[in-house]
C-alpha cells in the first residue's frame, strides 16, 4: 500500500507566495484532485509533488508499507504528465520510450512498447519522428511515457488537453482503471474530471 | 558603538607606528653592502664613544662593534649614515640624524623603505581571502537551508572580499612598480590574485544574469564553492612550480618552502605592528560586514 | 548508477547523431579558428611555447562552443523534465561528463591533426607523451566544464556567460598542459612529467567529487 502525504506545504518562488499550508494524506486506491483559477499553482503543486522542485516549507513523503521511500527513488514508482513535459523532438515515437526505459534500467520487451503504442493508438506512426507529431499525438504519447514504467502514481496535470474525443475517452478509461489499484493526482480545471476525485485541494482562498 | 572608535584609534597607532620608525640595518648589513654596490649608504642606529680625535667606537642597535671615522659629532646616539672602508676597517659617516623613537625597522636589502608595504599590502590580502573563506561559509549555509539571510551576507561578504582584493592589487602593484620597474610582472602571485578577482568578477556577473532569487542564490554559492576549491592550485601550487619576483616564490632563498606571508627580514616590533594592522584591517572588515548586512535588511522590510 | 550515466550518454551520442547540435559547429569553429591563424602567422617561424599556448587556446573555445550545449541544449528544448523524470541527478551528471569527456577526447584529436597538417612548425617528438596529455587535458577540462555547463543552462545571455566562469577554473590546468605540451615537443620523456599528471589528476578528482556533491543544487529546481 501507497501512502502520500503532505504537510504545511509553502512554494516561494522569486519572493512571491506561491501557495502555503496545503495539507494531504491519501492512500491506495484513490484520486487526489487539485483545482483552482489559473495561476493559483496548480501546475507548481504537481510538480512537487512529482519531485520536480522543492518545497519551501513542509514535506511531502511517499510511504509504501509504512517505509518511507526516499526522493531520489521516487522516479521509479510515478508516472507524470504535464504540458511542461517535451519529449525528443529527434527521436521517434517508440524509441523516445525505449531510450527513456534505458536510461530508467528498466528496459522491456518490444511487444511492451508495441502494446503500449497501439493503446494510445500511435501504433501506425511510431516510427515517425517526434517534431512530426500533432499536438494531440504529442499529448498521446506523452501518456504512453507515463504509463511506460508500469508506476504506482500516476500524476496528471492537465489530461485532457490537445485531446479529441477517442482521446478522452481513453485517458478516462486508463485515469478511472488506475484509480481502482494505485494513486491518482489530477490537476485540472475541467468540469468533467471531477467525477473521478476522491479528495480535493482547492487552490483558490 | 564602541567598536567603531576602537577601530579607528587602531589605525592611527598603526598609521603612525608604519611611518614614524626609521628604517636601520646593523654594521653586518654596511660590510656585505661595501662588496656589492660602494656607492651605497646605510642608516645604523646606534651609539658612539669618543676613542681618539675623530676616531670613535661604534655600537650597534644588535651590539655589534666598529670603528667609525667621522668629524664635528655633537650627539652621541642616534641613526648613522654609514659606509664601509675595507682596506682601513673603519666606517665612514656621511650624515646623521636624530632619532629619539625606541622603535627601528631593519634594514632587508632591496626593500628599505619600501618594505613598510608589508603592513598594509599583506593584512588587506589576508582580509580579502578572509572575506571570500567567510562568502563561502555562508553560500554552503544557504545551500543547507535555502535561508534568505544567509544568501545576503554570503553577496556581502564577496563584495567586501572583492573591494579588500582590488586594494590589494593596487597596493601590490604600486610597489611593484617601484621595486621590479613596472607596475604589473606576470608574477606567478600577480596571476593568481588576478585569478581571484576574475573568478569573483565572474560570481557577480553570474549573479546577474539569474532572475529568479533562489536560484541566483544558489547557482552562484555553487560557483563559489567550485571557484574556490581550484584557488590552492594557483596560491599554493603554481607560485611554487614556477619561478616569481614575489618573496615567498620557489626561488626565493630567504624563505625556503615559500608561502604568501614574507617572514624572513622582520624584526619583532616590527612583527608586532604588522599583527596590529591585520587585528585592525580584520575588525574593519566585520564592522563594514555587519553594517553592510543591517543596510540589506532594512532596505528588505522597506520593500 | 554508472550503467545508467552510459545509457544516457548513448541517448545524447544518438541525439548528437540526428541534430548535429555540438559537432558540426565545434569542427567549424576549429577549422575557422585555424585558418585565421595560418593568415596571421604567415610564413613566421613561431617558437613552441606559442604552438603549445595556441593549440590549447583553440581547444578552450572551440570546448566554449561544444561543451557549454550540453545542458543547454536539454534546457532550450524544455527536456530537463523528461530528465528528471527518468533517473537521479548523480546519473545525469555521470551521463553528462562522458558524453563532454568523448566530445574533448574528439575534439583535441581533431584540432591536432588539423595542426599537424597545416603547422609547418608543429613538430612533436614524444607522441606518447603528447597523447596523454590530450587524454588527460580533456578529463580536465571536461570535469571542470560540466558543472559549468550545468549553471549556466539555468542562467540567461549563456553565451557569453561560459568563457567568463570557466576561464578563471580552468587556468590552472591550461598552464600544466601548455607546460606538457611543450616538453612532449622537445621530447622529455613521461617519467619527468609525472608531477604534472598528478597535479591534473587531483585536480580533476576533486572538481569532479565537488561537482557531484554539487550537482544536485543546480539540477533541483
């Protein structure tokens, strides 16, 4: 079991409060949702709790039965999307994930990526170079990179965005499936995201 | 505040006790000096007994004796002009001088007068390698704990370092001017006192180009720390591998091992107001250190 | 950690394949930089100490251009995420300084053919000699330039930036190689030299040790 847990959490960035105070505690199965206007953080908060930036003040710590896992391990276990998030322009699209599994040392079979890639329905044009991509396949292969690594969290910001509607509807189902078994942090401001909230952080005071 | 008016009465003492000393060798000093250059004339203090007309015994502020030959002497102590007959073995007297300070600085061949650089040039140095060792305490302390203040007094603390550093070099190279002919050599401690100035020079620059103030915070206590750990290399290491003018360089016999401070050539009065100009120079750089960080503070609440 | 730094030096090798992003600017750059030499040298016979100050000045910036790109590069294209996404800052780090420790050992060896060709007073008597000191002049300056490279990938005007932090750190090795450079051209033999290989080896194991330690201030944001 995954635990997740965040404790007065405060972000200065550039002497400008980001936010401050913000408190969680979940665990698996469940869906952590972070909502608030544009620019109120949420994007930031994401971040962190991914451990891509630091925190200010407080903590945020993973537990998995009872043992704390430590930052520097955290990459292993999360699976992160964002519109932040650019992958290799030079590369393709499969060798962007196995290149990515390499440096990981967790490289799979090539059915892996075969079947990871025909899920995202990218199967066709995986071969293709990634700077030829749409931004909808972009953000389909993006998610394939998160799932890549088989992880427990899942750390969405923004799912939806540059999808169509078969893309959607994908996401909600692997968003939803996910939910069932590990740890699912949405940063939307969708309407209809919010079926899938377990608890909420609302960013906006 | 108290320190302050103790600080400045500090630096008149040492600002007088630099310059009022004469400078005064022994009759050691006039016989080497007789075998290289004749024409050269060297101020002995000490005292004089009438032997014979004209004819006087010498004694020597270290109590070394000689004969002096010398006319129409009123004042029987004071700083004597000396030469050096070899042939007649007696010294000659070409002026004198009255000298009633207990004080005297030796005589070290090449320097003279000019060796009372040693109180300033050497404390401003010391104080500026201070001040970058102290910039650098406070960046690993920031790097621990990400706290503003620290940040604040590492910056001060390397502007100080860099101003004491500039001095230095000015001072230095003042001197330099007039006892190697031209104001910059190459010198291998020349090199690296420029290294540090171009790698603090850097930290500024680099403090510049950083918007974000956590991340110019830490970037540049990054490079100081990387900086700093290559200055041994210059200060240590490459002044002893290569031959310099500077004393304390690998060719430099009166001080074998070598090493930035000059040891050979001082007395220990002279010793003791050197130790006073850097008590002086270092308490002068922590007052200006806690005044400088006050001033950032204050101007942090304004806004 | 080290079987992963390998792999990302495979997935920059492999970038650096399809982009061209250091290579082909940094043999430019050499080619360029020599030419301007040959024109202002002439037909002057120049002594060694200026061939062995030269060629180490040509590797200085022509590294200026290829070395500084690399974090840069991860940083311009918006990648450093998908970076810190997939392995620990000591790895990226490990990554980094092979990859820049290849592109010196390319880089040097290029610059010298190219000398080889086109000084007429470049003559060099102990190869040996000469070849590790390229060896050991490029763990210098890669160890030195990595960590550089890194900060100012998070500063802006980074061109500029670079020589100016650089210069001042890796001075004390571009003395040492212009000095072994020199002797490999008289012809000393290696054992006399062995002062200056240890000099370059501490100084590198500890920038490389303090960068690592470092590393990972720069690379958290």
């Amino acid at each position: 079991m995954i635990r997740l847990f965040g404790e007065s959490v405060q972000k200065v960035f550039n002497g400008r409060e980001v936010f401050n105070n913000i408190s969680f505690d979940i665990h698996t199965p469940s869906c952590l949702g972070i909502i608030g206007k544009n620019g109120s953080g949420k994007s930031t908060l994401i971040k962190i709790i991914a451990g891509l930036l630091q925190v200010t003040k407080g903590k945020i710590l993973y537990e998995i039965d009872g043992k704390i896992l430590s930052p520097d391990k955290l990459f292993k276990r999360i699976g992160f999307l964002s519109p932040y998030l650019h992958l290799y322009d030079e590369f393709t699209g499969i060798e962007n994930l196995i290149i990515f599994d390499e440096i990981r040392n967790q490289k799979k079979e090539k059915e892996f990526y075969l079947d990871l890639l025909k899920k995202v329905e990218l199967y066709d044009r995986r071969n293709d170079l990634f700077r030829t991509y749409s931004s909808g396949m972009k953000q389909r292969l993006k998610i394939a990179f998160a799932l890549s690594n088989e992880p427990d969290v899942l750390l969405f910001d923004e799912p939806t965005s540059n999808l169509d509607d078969t893309g959607i509807e994908l996401i909600h189902s692997i968003m939803k499936q996910h939910k069932e078994r590990g740890i699912l942090v949405i940063a939307s401001n969708d309407k209809s995201d919010y079926y899938l909230f377990d608890e909420i952080i609302n960013l906006n005071k | 505040m108290k320190l302050k008016y103790f600080i400045g009465i500090l630096f008149v003492l040492v600002i007088l006790l630099s310059f009022i000393p004469k400078i005064s060798g022994n009759l050691t000093d006039v016989k080497f000096y007789s075998t290289i250059d004749t024409t050269k004339i060297i101020p002995v203090k000490g005292v004089i007994s009438e032997i014979s007309n004209n004819l006087y015994k010498f004694i020597d502020k270290d109590g070394n004796e000689g004969k002096l030959y010398a006319s129409n002497i009123t004042n029987k102590e004071g700083i004597f002009y000396l030469k050096y007959n070899e042939y007649e073995n007696h010294f000659t007297l070409k002026k004198f001088e009255k000298n009633t300070f207990f004080i005297t600085f030796p005589f070290i061949p090449g320097l003279e007068e000019k060796a009372r650089i040693i109180l300033f040039h050497v404390p401003v140095a010391w104080v500026s390698v201070l001040a970058f060792l102290i910039s650098m305490f406070y960046g690993i302390r920031y790097l621990k704990s990400e706290n503003y203040e620290f940040d604040v007094k590492s910056v001060n603390s390397a502007s100080l370092g860099f101003l004491f550093c500039i001095l230095a070099t000015v001072t230095g190279s003042i001197w330099a001017r007039f006892n190697w002919g031209s104001f910059w050599n190459w010198d291998p401690r020349e090199t690296s006192i420029f290294i540090l100035l171009l790698i603090y020079a850097a930290y500024f620059a680099l403090r510049s180009a950083i918007e974000v103030e956590e991340k110019k915070a830490k970037l540049s206590a990054v490079y100081s720390i990387i900086a700093f750990v290559t200055v041994p290399f210059f200060i240590f290491i490459l002044p002893r591998i290569t031959s310099g003018l500077h004393p304390g360089s690998a060719d430099d016999l009166s001080s074998p091992g070598g090493g930035p401070v000059i040891k050979s050539g001082m007395s220990f009065e002279m010793r003791i107001i050197f130790f006073l100009s850097l008590i002086a120079f270092t308490l002068l750089y922590f007052w200006i250190f806690t005044l400088k960080n006050r001033v950032t503070e204050l101007e942090r609440k304004k806004i | 950690m080290i079987k992963e730094s390998f792999f990302i030096l495979k997935k920059d090798y492999k970038s650096e394949l399809r982009n061209r992003y250091s290579f082909n600017s940094l043999l430019l750059f050499v080619i360029i930089t020599i030419t301007i030499l040959l024109f202002s040298i002439g037909l002057e016979d120049i002594s060694l100490d200026i061939h062995a100050g030269l060629f180490w000045i040509i590797v200085f910036f022509a590294a200026t251009n290829g070395l500084s790109r690399t974090f840069v590069s991860e940083e311009e294209r918006g990648t450093t995420l998908v970076l810190k996404l997939i392995s620990e800052s000591g790895t990226i780090f490990l990554g980094k300084l092979l990859f820049n420790l290849c592109l010196m050992v390319l880089l040097s060896l290029f610059v010298f053919i190219l000398y080889l060709f086109f000084m007429n007073g470049f003559l060099i008597k102990n190869y040996f000699l000469f070849f590790v000191t390229i060896i050991f002049g490029s763990i210098g300056l890669s160890s030195a330039s990595t960590i550089i490279a890194a900060i100012i990938s998070k500063a802006s005007n980074k061109g500029t930036l670079y020589p100016i932090l650089s210069f001042p750190i890796l001075l004390p090795l571009l003395i040492i190689l212009i000095g072994l450079t020199k002797s490999s051209m008289i012809g000393k033999s290696i054992i006399n030299e062995l002062n200056q290989f240890l000099l370059i080896i501490s100084y590198s194991g500890i920038l490389i040790t303090v960068s690592f330690l470092l590393f990972d201030f720069i690379w958290k944001d």
